[in-house]
C-alpha cells in the first residue's frame, strides 16, 4: 500500500485506498480458489465449486497461510500435554473449495482413511492445524496437516466415538 | 354386561401395564447394548496401531530395498517420507494404549523403546542413503532384522483380539436383536391390546349414543306427531312451516298452506261412537297421505283437523284439493258401517297473500270458513277481501256461542200460535204453538234466522241452540200448563240432532227438568238428506214416539223424501209447507195438492196443520177439507210469552164471554117454553 501510493497521494486518497479496502473486503468473505505456488500438500475432490479445473482442488502451505490462520492452544484427544498449534478452521477450508456435500473421506499418507460428517465442522470450530510452535509440522510430527477437535472448549467431544475422526498426517480429502 | 366390561377392562390394563414394564426393562437394556455398540466401534477401530506399526515397518523395508536396487521408480524422497511415517508410528504408538489384552505389557513397551532407539540408529544412513549403497541397506537391514518376529507377533496378537472383540460383539448384537425382537413383538401386542380397547370402548359408546340417539328421536317423534295417525301434529307443522319458509325465501319461492276439516265429523263421533270416529280419522289421514308426496308434510292439528304444507303450482294444487274432496267424500266402511263425510278446504300461499306463520294458519282458516260457507265439499283459496265479510261471520259466531250461555246474548224464544179450526161455531181456539227462535244482537240488531240458523248449523253450535231453545220453551210451557191453558208445545229439531243418537236421553232429561209432561211436545222434523243413519234415525224418534213425544213432518211437500221413508217414520202429523197454502185462492194446482196431502195424511193416520194460514178463504178452504189445525199471521204473528200469554188471556175472557151470551139464550129459551 505505501509503495503504491508513493508520489501520488491524492490519487492514493481517492482511489487505491477505497480500492484495496473494497479488495479486503471480497476477499474476507469469499477467497477465490487459486492454485498454490508451493507444493501441494492436500488435494480435495468430489463435490466441490464447479470453477476449480478438473474437480481437484489443491492445498499448499500458502493457501493455507493466506486464509485465517489462528494459533491454538491445546491438547489433542491422545496427549496429556497441551501443544501450541496453529490453523484454520475446517469450515474455511470447506468454502474455499465450495464443499457441497455431507461427508468428507480424509485419507491419511499411508492410505489409512475415515469418514466424517461435514455438521461436525460447523456444529464446532474443528481445526486444520499444519503448524506447531510456529514451525510446519513435519510428516514425523503427524504433519504435514491434522485435524484437531476443540474438546477443551466442548467436553462433549471427550468422546470415543470422536477419536475415531482425528487423522494426521492428511494428503487428500474428498467431499461426497 | 357393564360388569363383564368392567373385568375386562381391568385385564386388558393388567396386561397392557406388564407389557409396558416388559419394554422399560428392555429398552434398558438395549440402552446398554447401544452404549457397547458405540464402544465397540473404538474397540474394533481405534487400536490399530500395532496393525499399522507392522505394515509401515514392511513398506519402508520396501521402499529402502527398492530404491538402493533401482526398482520401481522409488526416489530417496519416498523413502525418506515412509521413513518418517514408520518414525511418527513408532513415536505415537507408546503413548496410547495399544497394546493388546493378549500381550505382555512390558515386553511391548520394550519393543516400542527397542524400534525408536533403532530408528535413530538407522536415521543418518536413510538421510545419506545413496542408490546401490548395498552397505548401508544391509545395515538398516540388520538394525530392523530384529524387529520381524517382535513386531509380527504384536501385529498377531492384535488380530486375535480382534477376532476375540468381534465376537463378543457379535454376541452383543444377537443380543440385541433379540431385544429389539421381544420390544417389537411387546408394543405390537401392547399397541393391539390398546387399540381393540379403544375399539370395543368406541363400540360400546357408539351403541350407547345411538340407543340415546333412538331415544330421542322417539322423544321427538312423539312430540311432533300425532299418536293416532301418526302424522305430525301441530308443533311439527310449526317446524317444519319454519323451514318451508327459510327456504322459500331463499330460492325466491311460494308455497301453500292447505287447512281442511272433515264435514259432519262430529256427527260420526255422536251417532256411531269414538272408536269408530277414531278409526275414521286413521282412515281419512291414510287417504290424505296417499295422495300427496313424501316431500309435502301433512299433519294433524286435532279433532277432525288437517293441514298440508305443499309446493306446487296453482294447477298442481287444484289438483291435488279436488282428489282430496273426492277421496275423503267416498265412503267409509268401518266396523260395518258404511260412513258418508266430506271435507272443506281453506288454502293460503306464501308469500304472496300471507308472509307469516301466524298469517299463514289464520288466512287459512279464513278461507276455510269461505268454503263452508260455499257449500261445504269445496275449497276455497284465501283472498284479501274474505277477511272482512268473514270476521263479521266469525264475529257472530262468537257472540252467537256466547248468548247460548248469556241471557243479555240477546236469544229468544218466540211462539206462533196454532189454532183450531172449530166446525161447530166457527170459532178458533189456540191449542198449541210452534218454538222459534229469535236473535237480537246487542250491537248488530235482530240477526235474521236464516243466518244465524247457517252459521250455527256450519259450526256444529246448532245442538247447543237447539237444546237451548228445547229447554226454554220448555219451561214456559209449564208455566202456561200452570196458568191453565192446556196448550200443545212444537220444537224443531235439526236434521244434525238426528245424528246424535244420545238425543232422546237429552230430550227426556229436560223433560224431567223442567216438568213438562212428555205427550204435550212435538217434535217438527224435517226431510234431509243430512241424516246419515236413518235407521238409526227412526229408532230413536220411535223411542221418543213411545214416551208420549209427538213427531210432526215440518215443511211437508218441499224435501223430496220418498212415502217409503215416510211411512218408516212414527209421524204423528204433517205440516203442510207455507208455499202452498199461500197460493191456495188463485193457483188450482196448489188446491189439488193440498186436497192430496191431507188425503195423504188422513189415509195414514196423521193429524195435518197448515203453515202460512192469512186468509179466510184459506181457513175455510182447509176446514172444508176437515184440516185440522192452522197456523199463520191470521191467527197470530211469532211473539214472546208474554204476548203469547196475554193473547191467551183474551182469549179466555172471550170464551166466557160467549159461553155467558149463550147461557143466556138458553135460560130464554126455557123461560119461553116455560111461559108457553
């Protein structure tokens, strides 16, 4: 923004700051699908957004940064010790891609794969974490991406049958 | 039965009830079943770490081998990511609980410490691992050889405690089975219990509201219909009049009111007895309803009472009224007697003429009156002007019912007298007189006798007046008795009194009242045809005949009953009608007949008097015939009794007047042959 509007602030004023405020504004609210720059560390298919060539969404570590990433502190449903994660929320994730459907099948690096129902990541802020103490988790850190449930905030969640729905070590979803 | 239902309502609630309990017991227990089902998922699932440790540790053993020999395109990057895939397994796994029930805990912590000490052994060689670097594959080879049996004997033990965990399921899940079975079959029966409960309570209320349902409705029948007929009655008619009326306001329509009476009715009753009456009212209600169609309601208002509410057109009911006269005008034959009626019929339309109820019933009725007055047998449909000319009739008729029981009514009796022809001195002496009576109208002046006469005899008043009129000249009779003239008393009777048989009963009776010796009355009647049992008739005047009661034929010559009729009857005397007499001087004809009627009564024994005697030629005509008594304005107008009595008085005074003068002649007489 400063470097743009060097040399020319009345026509910084008038137009580039309406401009890039009407630019953030669009893309809060509905982050266009773009492909990743770096290398994709998850792909999504099934029924997602009819713009995304050839069905496949990819996901790379800038995709995931550019969304709304929030630090999150917690245990997970298999540790005592809580752990400083970082992520996005899996419902953003969902509309990057405009999920339509009602379940998603997670598949896991060594193909280990399970189902889950989409209204968990609505009904609670379930995380994407790819992040731990601000370095990308690595694949001998259940990286590079897990999902996390909030069950410090929900003790509902404390709950066998959730455990069945955490996965690491994510390569590919797909929305059916 | 209400006791039976009683019992088995107890039972089906005692049953009811256990199955209930039997479901709380067993839907607790599927609770448990489903609560281990849910576990049974992370039995089944959730401990596959071992599973996973194993098959991770051949693929990277694969993938190691492939890549140092060239083999299927591996690159050192997939080796390093399943490198670090069997690392984060071999990490992960010790801090869950996953070892299996069948293994020594301690001897598998071993393992897990043993493999990630390896592992970090073996890390730097799988960093700098080059293809066809046989050394250091056989060194990873030979630091992880150790782990083969260990790990597939984890891998084993998991699987048999999972064959072990999936029966139990199994069992589990039979059990439930059989939960959800005993819970089906329990609520089908508990639901077929309840439901033929409420079958059978929906059955019993059912019956029970159509029993009261009956009820009702006979309630209601019996007020709203007549018992005898079992037609409708008149609240009926007012219901349904309602009805007719709505509807015929809304649909822009008229209909008729049809009020009809039976003729002569009354007659029936009192000459054959009200059974028989009673049997003819069913019959005539029977007749009516035959003819009308079940949409027209015909009722019964009482007595001898009808009405018919009907839609149809003018022409329709014409036709309809007409069948109606000639249906109740054929005769009846109920218990044996043939019985002759006949029927008037008054109509008023809605809502042209009349637009109430209450205008409807008394327009009606107006015209009904119309029609009796019409001649009886006809209908008459009501029009604005009737109502005037027939108030007044009705008006009369009132008051004429209430001078019966009124002196200041204005009813009279008055007297003609009638009077002997004396051969001997040509003079006349009255020896009896004829009972007429008179009305005079408190407001209206004197009524004449023709009308009232027809409006008592159209209204079935005229046994009262005629009982009245027997019964007052009754009386005075006995008072002349007592004053000392000896004289004859006549009564007309009306042809209706002839169809009460208890007439000679009421006759005696006011003879015994009032003292009047039963061989100084006569009784004048009449030839009708308005005597429906003549048999009967003649039984009763033979009755009165046999007591003393003389029977004279009134108005002889004008009816048209035949000698056989006659000679049927105990007549006592005949009066010739006033018709002929009043001609006798100028018409030859009526002298031929007068000569023949008194031939007539001669032959059969009776006496004769002559009605509407004012001349003297007439008197001396009817003396050459030796025609016994006269009555006329010669000898006397109709008067009241005291005139009458005053007319007797002096007559009396003149008798002794006479008697004298010819004692005094004879005293002469002999005084001359005396002399001589």
């Amino acid at each position: 923004m400063h470097h743009i509007g060097l040399g020319s602030g009345v026509l910084m004023k008038l137009v580039v700051v309406p401009l890039i405020w009407l630019l953030s504004v669009i893309t809060a609210h509905a982050q266009p699908y773009e492909e990743p720059k770096e290398r994709t560390i998850i792909t999504i298919t099934g029924k997602i957004s009819s713009d995304i060539p050839d069905g496949i969404a990819r996901i790379g570590y800038d995709t995931l940064e550019k969304m709304d990433v929030k630090d999150l502190k917690t245990r997970t449903f298999y540790s005592k010790n809580k752990y400083n994660f970082s992520g996005v929320l899996m419902r953003d994730l969902l509309d990057y891609v405009g999920a339509k459907g009602d379940m998603l099948e997670v598949t896991a690096l060594d193909d280990y794969r399970i189902t889950v129902p989409i209204s968990d990541y609505y009904d609670y802020d379930v995380w994407l974490v790819f992040k731990l103490d601000g370095k990308r988790l690595s694949i001998r850190n259940r990286g590079p991406a897990r999902i996390i449930y909030p069950i410090e905030q929900k003790p509902e969640l404390n709950d066998k049958k959730i455990a069945g729905r955490y996965i690491w070590q994510i390569k590919g979803m797909k929305i059916k | 039965m209400k006791k039976q239902i009683k019992w088995l309502a107890l039972i089906y609630l005692a049953a009811v009830g256990s199955l209930l309990f039997l479901e709380v017991i067993h839907f607790k227990k599927m609770r448990n079943v489903s609560h281990q089902i849910g576990e049974s998922y992370e039995l089944i699932s959730g401990r596959d770490e071992g599973l996973r440790l194993e098959v991770e540790y051949r693929r990277f053993q694969y993938k190691v081998i492939s890549y140092v020999r060239g083999q299927d395109d591996i690159s050192h990057a997939d080796v390093l990511t399943w490198f670090d895939i069997f690392w984060s397994r071999a990490y992960s796994i010790a801090s869950e609980s996953s070892i299996p029930d069948g293994m020594d805990k301690q001897e598998a912590r071993q393992l897990f410490t043993d493999m990630r000490i390896a592992l970090k052994e073996v890390d730097p060689l799988v960093q700098n691992l080059k293809r066809g670097d046989e050394e250091s594959l056989a060194a990873i080879h030979k630091a992880l050889e150790a782990f083969d049996a260990r790990v597939t004997q984890l891998a084993v033990a998991i699987a048999q405690t999972r064959v072990d965990e999936a029966a139990s399921l199994q069992e589990k899940l039979e059990l439930a089975l059989q939960g959800i079975d005993t819970l089906l079959i329990s609520s089908t029966g508990g639901g077929i219990l309840v439901l033929s409960m409420l079958g059978i309570e929906a059955f019993r209320a059912r019956h029970a509201e159509r029993k009261i349902k009956i009820r009702e409705a006979r309630v209601r029948f019996l007020a709203e219909h007549d018992s005898l007929t079992r037609l409708g009655n008149r609240a009926y008619l007012n219901i349904k009049m309602k009805e007719f009326m709505k509807e015929a306001k809304a649909n822009d329509e008229c209909f008729h009111l049809l009020l009809l009476d039976l003729d002569k009715f009354k007659d029936v009753n009192d000459t054959f007895g009200h059974p028989t009456g009673d049997q003819l009212l069913k019959n005539a209600a029977r007749r009516l309803s035959g003819i009308f169609r079940s949409e027209d309601i015909v009722v019964r208002l009482g007595g001898d009472e009808f009405a018919i509410l009907i839609k149809a057109d003018m022409a329709n009911i014409e036709k309809a009224v007409s069948r109606v006269i000639s249906a109740l005008s054929s005769s009846f034959v109920i218990n044996g007697h043939e019985i002759h009626i006949s029927t008037s019929i008054g109509i008023s339309t809605y809502p042209d003429l009349s637009d109430t109820a209450e205008d409807l019933m008394r327009d009606a009725d107006l015209a009904l009156y119309a029609a009796k007055n019409a001649g009886r047998n006809t209908w008459a449909l009501y029009k604005h002007s009737m109502s005037v000319e027939i108030k007044h009739r009705m008006g009369l008729e009132m008051d004429l019912r209430n001078a019966l029981n009124n002196e200041a009514g204005g009813l009279e009796v008055y007297y003609q007298p009638q009077v002997l022809f004396n051969d001997k001195n040509e003079s006349l002496s009255v020896i009896g007189v004829e009972a007429l009576v008179r009305w005079f109208h408190p407001e209206h002046g004197t009524i004449p006798t023709v009308e009232f006469i027809d409006i008592a005899e159209s209204t079935g008043i005229i046994d009262d007046l005629s009982a009245w009129v027997t019964c007052q000249a009754c009386e005075d009779a006995v008072l002349w008795h007592k004053a000392g003239f000896d004289i004859n008393l006549s009564v007309n009777l009306s042809p209706h009194q002839l169809n009460n048989r208890y007439l000679p009963d009421e006759i005696f009776q006011v003879l015994r009242k009032t003292g009047m010796p039963a061989n100084k009355l006569t009784l004048e009647i009449t030839e009708s045809a308005a005597v429906h049992n003549t048999k009967a008739a003649v039984e009763m005047l033979e009755t009165l005949n046999q007591q003393g009661v003389s029977l004279a034929m009134d108005d002889f010559g004008t009816g048209y009953s035949n000698l056989g009729y006659l000679k049927s009857l105990p007549l006592d005397c005949l009066k010739i009608d006033r018709s002929f007499v009043t001609h006798l001087e100028s018409n030859e004809e009526d002298r031929k007949l007068v000569r023949g009627i008194i031939n007539l009564a001669r032959g059969m024994g009776m006496k004769v008097v002559a009605e509407g005697v004012e001349t003297e030629y007439q008197v001396e005509f009817l003396r050459g015939l030796h025609c016994d008594v006269g009555q006329g304005y010669l000898f006397g107008r109709p008067m009241n009794k005291l005139q009458l009595i005053a007319m007797l008085e002096r007559e009396r005074a003149q008798q002794n007047l006479e008697k004298a003068v010819t004692n005094s002649d004879t005293d002469k007489a002999q005084k001359t042959n005396a002399s001589s």
